[in-house]
C-alpha cells in the first residue's frame, strides 16, 4: 500500500501549479480561533478506508471530549480519488483545514506553499514535546527547516528470516552490526539451487536502490537537492553489490526464477532465508510452519531504511489553523491516537511511549518487534522531486540495464547521471 501511494507523487505536480497563493498569512490566521472561540474544522483522508473508520470516530471523539470549543467533520476518500479530489478543492477555494498526506506528496504540497507553517504553533504549544515522536519521523515532516506537517503515522522495511534455514546451514542469525559481506556469507551458505532455496532476497528496483546506495553512503542528488549525485564510487559498488547477488553469486533469484511467484510467497514456503521486505507483512507470516525472526538490515558504511509514512498537514488559506493544528498534533502524537491505532492494527504510530507500544511489541512471532522502531532511527527519505515518475522510470531501465548485461554498473550510472541533471 505504501509502496503504490509514492507512484501517485507525479500525480499532484500539474494540478499543483495552480494552486492560488493569495489569502491571509500564517501569521494572521494563527491568532484566530482562541480557547473561547467555537468552530468547527474539515478533515480530509485516505487512510481509514472502510476497516478503520469507526476508529478514526473514535479518535475524532477522544479530541472533541478534550477541545470542547473544536468540532471535527471528516471526509474519507479512497487513496485512488483522494489527490484529485484534494486538487479540486484546493483550486476551487475550498480546501479541508486539515488533511492527509503521504511523505512524497508532502513534499510536493509544501514545495508550492500550500500548507501552513506549523512552527509558530509548535514553539507556543506547551502541551506537545516533539520527543514523544522519533526524531527522524518528526523531521521528515519539515521543509526546508520548518514544520509544515505532523507524522501521522509509519511503515517500513526490515530484515525477515527463516531461523530454520539459518540452523540447517549453521549460519548465526543477523545481527544488528551486520555488513553487506556478512549477508552474502550466510546467503552463499544457506542457498541450495537444487532444491530451489535461495540465501536472499531484494528487488532491483529504483525504491532499493535509493536506500541500498545510501547504506553505502551515496545518494542521487546531494542534500538541497541543487546538484545530481548519482554517479559516484560509492553508487558504483552498491549497483554492483545489488546485481552480483543476482548474476554473480547466485543467491538472490532472479525474475527468471521467481517463475511468476511472489518472493514473499517463496518466503512462506521456506524457500528464502532473508527478505528484505515490508512489516505490513508481519500478520502475513504469522502462522508459517518454521521460526522467524526480523532484524536489521545490514549496510556497508552506515545503516538505512525505508520509511513509508503518512502525516496531517494545515492548509494555509485556513480560517481556522490554531483548530486545525491542534488536531493534526492530536492525531500525531497523543495517547488516545497511538492506543486506538495499536488495538486495531491500522498501521503504526511514530511515537517514543514504550509503555503504549508495549501491546505491539509484545506480539508474536516475530520476537524481535522492537526492530520496527528502531529502524525509524536510520531513516532514509526518497529522494523526491516534481518528476519523480520520470526519474524512477529512468532508473528502473538502466538497472534492468545492468542485471541483463547491457550495462555496467559505471555506464549506467553515467547516463542516470546525464538524465537526471536534465530533469532538474
């Protein structure tokens, strides 16, 4: 589901252009809506669906009972219509106060100077401690260093492993400290091709890649995303590490031997002994006849992990942001939220409370729960731009390039190199 929702980023940036900037400023419509003052907000989202909107009632509940003065309408959109819809409203001068966004269409939004700057808001609130959430998860909702929205909630990907094919091959389990060559050790041990078992898995894709090049140190454009980066020394060894397990050592499956099948569904059947994949297939895994486990991933330089998320952010022609942001922290940060979230498994919240996290963490299989959250501390953002879709496509081809022996790893990067400096 995370994985769709970034595909959708390209979506927004025409419809974006003509976003209205006119209207009060921030600092007009922060004074608005004081303790005493009734009104009533508009809530736009995607997230609930149909399974979790009696618990997005509940939480709405939670907050009314606490802010009195604040009435919550919500609206609930399927993720498909949501943007489009959110573009009409916002063009037609009737934008949600408050709504959804995923991290890429964050990006997008806050870029155009649709969302209200939060930071006014944050510094006076002394109800919100920003240490109640994980540092990085916080931050991942700013722009250009400030707070333009609150992380709502996360997903990300881990390590799974099959301890069964780990014991047979008498292979140590993965530990925290883990390198690249320490992956490939284990995997070269624990694939057997006659019985079509394969030591490791992970996509050669442009979403793997952007994460495997910065456990490497790399990057594809450097931090203000002025200059393109993407061919470099440390891009080159990731990209080969990648495709070496592929073609080279013979570990990784490739498209041809999936045959159709699903890695995730070799890894149910014992036929995989690491995959790297999401923990929205945590409940998937649950009953598979063989003991596993998660971990972290292993890097070469530094760690990095995904991090899919979504967060709520104000919109800046808002009559009412002081309402609005006070929902947006409540929704994000307090305890009701986080609780309601975690008895009904509706993704999971980025909050530092071990206390509530405990129900989550208690759970299993697998044992090691606790991995999820630390993996947010070595977050790695995708690299977003206005043409992402263009961007990823590049980058798609050239790695199939490169697993199909069109390309080295040098080549390839030359050219994403050349492309993408086109694109910015």
């Amino acid at each position: 589901m995370f994985q769709k929702k970034i595909y959708s980023a390209i979506l927004l940036i025409v419809m974006l252009s003509i976003i209205a900037l006119a209207g009060c400023s921030d600092s007009d419509k922060s004074s608005a809506n004081n303790k005493d003052e009734k009104v009533t907000i508009n809530y736009f989202t995607f997230s609930p669906g149909t399974d979790h909107e009696d618990d997005l009632k509940e939480m709405i509940s939670a907050f009314e009972e606490q802010n009195p003065n604040i009435k919550v309408d919500y609206e609930i959109a399927p993720y498909d219509d949501y943007f489009t819809k959110l573009q009409t409203m916002i063009a037609g001068g009737n934008a949600p106060d408050v709504f959804e966004l995923n991290y890429e269409n964050f990006v997008s939004y806050a870029s155009k100077g649709a969302l209200a700057d939060l930071s006014d808001f944050i510094k006076e609130d002394k109800d919100f401690d920003p240490s109640k959430l994980n540092e990085e998860a916080y931050k991942a909702y700013q722009y250009e260093g400030k707070q333009y929205g609150m992380v709502e909630s996360f997903s990300n990907v881990v390590t799974f492993y099959n301890k069964d094919l780990f014991d047979k091959a008498g292979v140590e389990y993965p530990a925290a400290d883990w390198k690249w060559q320490d992956e490939l050790a284990a995997a070269e041990k624990i694939t057997n091709t006659s019985e079509n078992i394969w030591g490791t898995y992970a996509p050669i894709s442009f979403h793997e890649f952007y994460k495997v090049i910065a456990q490497n140190g790399g990057s594809v454009f450097n931090e203000d995303k002025s200059k393109v980066t993407i061919n470099s020394p440390e891009n080159a060894e990731a990209l080969k590490y990648m495709v070496d397990k592929v073609n080279k050592h013979k570990v990784n499956p490739s498209k041809a031997d999936l045959s159709g099948q699903s890695p995730e569904d070799l890894f149910k059947n014992g036929q995989i002994g690491i995959l790297h994949t999401g923990i929205w297939m945590l409940d998937s895994f649950k009953d598979v006849p063989f003991k596993w486990d998660i971990a972290l991933e292993a890097g070469n330089t530094e760690k990095a992990h995904h991090f899919f998320a979504n967060g709520l952010a104000v919109s800046k022609d808002s009559e009412s942001q002081n309402a609005a942001y006070k929902f947006a922290r409540f929704m994000s940060a307090s305890e009701e939220a986080a609780k309601i979230r975690i008895a009904s498994s509706w993704e999971l919240p980025a909050i530092t409370d071990e206390a509530i996290l405990k129900p989550y963490l208690e759970q299993t299989p697998p044992e090691s729960r606790e991995v999820v959250f630390e993996a947010l501390d070595t977050l790695v953002l995708p690299p977003v731009i206005e043409d992402w879709s263009k961007m990823s496509d590049l980058i798609n081809m050239e790695l199939e390039n490169v697993v199909n022996g069109k390309q080295t790893p040098e080549d390839a990067l030359k050219v994403m190199q050349e492309e993408l400096e086109k694109l910015k």
